[in-house]
C-alpha cells in the first residue's frame, strides 16, 4: 500500500488554493510520544477539555478508547462526532466520519492516532488525508502520534527494533504543525504500565515486552522523540528570526525543572540536565512555596528539597524559588522567561484527592502551549506499587 499522497489533479489543486483564500486554514497540533502508553490520547481529551472552558467549539472527531477508564472519563463532557461504520472481515468496524466532521464544521476536532490507515470504504486512505482535508476547511485539530510513524525516522526504527513500521506519517505533515507537545516518560514506567496491563491486554504485553518495550529500544526511541521535538522548535525559531531580520540573534534552549520536596525531584533535575547538555541550553530549576506553606519544625521532606535544590546548583542549574498557586507560578515563570522544555513529575495524588484538591501536572498540560511538556513518572513509587500489589496478591492466595 502506497505511503505517498496521490497526485492531485490541476483543477482540485486550483480549486484547493482558492478555498485556502477564501477559508483561512485551521491549525495542527500534535501530541508526541516516544512508544504507546506515553498518555498522548489522555493529553489531548484534556486539551480538549481546557479550550472547551475557554469558550471554544470543540469535538471529538475520533477517538478509540481501547476500554481504558481514563480515556473513558475524559471523554465525558466532550461532544462526539458519530463514527463511521463499516462492514469489515464479519463485523462492524468503526472510522472518523470525515463528511459529518465537516458538516459540524466545529472550531477544532480532536482525532487520535494520526498514522492510522482506513478500512476500505472510509473517505481516505489514511488518517491524516483526512486531518489534511479538515485543516483545509478551516478546522483546528489536535491529534496524537509516535515518534516512529514520522516517515523519515521509520528506517532507524525498523533498524533498533526489528520490527517494520507498518504506519506512518509524511514529515510534511507533522512537520506543518504548529505545535508540538512531547510527552516523555522514562523506559521504566513504560515497562511498568505495560506489566500492569495498562497499555495492551495481557498476550500483547508479553509479547511487545520481549520485542519493541525493551530498555534499550524505549531508550533509543525516547532519544528520536526529544531530538524530533527539538528540531520543530529549533526550525520555528530559525522561521520567526528569519522573519524578524534577527538571524545574527543567538538564543538557546532553555530548560525548566520543577521540584517539589518528593525524592524524585533529583531524577527530574538530572533528566534535565541531560537534555540541556544535550541542546546546550540553559537548566534552571525552580521550586515554588504553597500559599499555604510548611507547618512544624524541619522535616524529612524540607532536608530533601534542599538536597534535590543543592544538586541543582552542583550542575550549574540557576535555582529559583517562588511562592503561590504551584501550577500559576510555574505557568507564568516559564511564559515571561521563553522556557522551551518543562520537566515535571508524574501526578502521585489518587483520582479522589485530583478531584478535590486539583492536580498540577494536568493544569500545566492544559495551560501552557507552545512549550514541550516532559512528564517523568516516578520509578521508585512505580516499582513499589508493584512489590505491593504483588505481596497483596501472595497474601489472597494464601489465606
């Protein structure tokens, strides 16, 4: 099956560009990963949520849930386009109504898993045909991807993996977005999730986890994703100073951490660091003081925060102390000083406590586009979590 878009007739690409005079065309924004189970789908519904407060006409174009309770929740409250169903290998099958997307013709449509191919009978033959039709009718959309369905990287992939990549996308396509939103996480909560039947049922995960979910592939294609998202900011700077006549203006990446008083403050301040190593940016790491503040004399937690903020100036990090609504603070810090990347931890509250008390990680994910959004689980908990939902089980079946 061919990868390429066919050839368009003069008369349709006349026409196209007239429609594009006439409509002003709609904006790509897209969600990165480096592997399934980075949390993109659940990123983009709270997007979706977040521009919906905001006033704006947002859908659901398509999204398969996959029988994932989070993704379930995050689709209540979000008008859905009917699917398109189609008869298939004995049974009824479902696609993005393309036609009745454009006949809704809302502000902007969230569809996930822009590289999937159509089942025969759909409009196009992939799925980003038609985002691509979407985009020209004016439509935003938000969409999701994995850094191994860009089309130029599908080689290495294949190369680290073994596995061909089946889908994928033109870099013309992801290279059109307007932004780009990494979600990273470590190749040791990928594993995790995926041992904990969080990302595919049972006989896949054991077979992904003998094949693509291994810690040296997880690291390779991490590695692709943040390059990948480096190069989209890198070539959107070269693109605003060519337009501004400041070619001859230097400047660099710059790279937030934010830490609170947990222990996985230092994996984050590290991970940090390594990418500003990397890009040669500028690491700066900042913890912000609730309103509330700290009751008692010095505790555990408060020797921690100094030892993760005393590791932060040992590798030369600028350390930056605020105090305020922690998600506001750290918002408005990294907005007024040009931050490109945003290390933040994993949320480690339950859903109840999310609900009432609110949750950092997902007001930053909804609140500060155009900077790429570095989501890093905590290892340690993940794996103790694990010990004990073992020991639990060891017990249930002695007793």
């Amino acid at each position: 099956m061919s990868k390429e878009l066919r050839r368009s007739d003069p008369d349709v690409l006349l026409a196209r560009l007239k429609a594009e005079e006439e409509t002003p065309r709609g904006k790509l924004r897209i969600w990165l990963g480096a592997a399934p189970g980075a949390g993109k789908t659940y990123a983009m519904l709270c997007e979706g949520h977040r521009r919906k407060s905001r006033g704006t006409d947002v859908v659901i174009g398509f999204v398969e849930p996959y029988d994932r309770t989070d993704i379930k929740e995050q689709l209540e409250g979000l008008e859905s386009v009917p699917p398109l169903e189609i008869p298939y290998d004995g049974a009824i099958r479902l696609e993005m109504d393309t036609d009745a997307v454009l006949a809704r013709h809302p502000k902007v449509a969230l569809v996930d898993e822009l590289a999937h191919t159509n089942l025969p009978g759909s409009k196009h033959e992939k799925r980003y045909q038609d985002v691509q039709e979407l985009l020209d009718a004016g439509i935003s959309v938000v969409t999701t991807v994995n850094v191994a369905s860009i089309e130029s990287l599908s080689d290495y992939v294949e190369q680290i993996t073994g596995i061909a990549v089946q889908e994928t996308v033109p870099d013309s396509v992801f290279d059109e977005a307007q932004q780009v939103e990494l979600i990273d996480l470590p190749p040791e909560v990928y594993i995790q999730r995926m041992k904990e039947g969080s990302i595919f049922p049972p006989e896949q995960a054991e077979q992904a986890l003998q094949t693509v979910f291994t810690q040296s592939n997880l690291t390779a294609l991490r590695d692709l994703a943040l390059r990948a998202t480096a190069r989209e900011v890198e070539e959107k700077l070269d693109t605003y100073l060519h337009e501004q006549k400041l070619e001859g203006l230097v400047i660099g990446e710059r790279i937030m951490v934010a830490v609170d008083y947990g222990a996985a403050g230092k994996a984050l301040i590290r991970r940090g660091w390594r990418l500003a190593a990397a890009l040669k940016g500028k690491l700066i790491v900042v913890h912000v003081e609730p309103v509330e503040g700290r009751r008692g004399p010095r505790s555990a937690q408060d020797q921690q925060l100094e030892a993760n903020l005393q590791l932060a100036e040992d590798l030369g990090a600028e350390v930056i102390r605020l105090r305020g609504k922690v998600s506001e603070e750290l918002i408005t810090y990294a907005r007024s000083h040009h931050i490109s990347h945003l290390f933040i931890g994993h949320p480690s509250r339950t859903r109840w406590q999310e609900f009432l008390q609110g949750s950092v990680t997902n007001s930053i994910l909804r609140q500060a586009p155009g900077i790429s959004i570095h989501v890093i689980g905590d290892v340690n908990a993940a794996a103790t979590k694990g010990i004990a939902r073992h020991k639990r089980s060891e017990v249930g079946l002695q007793s």
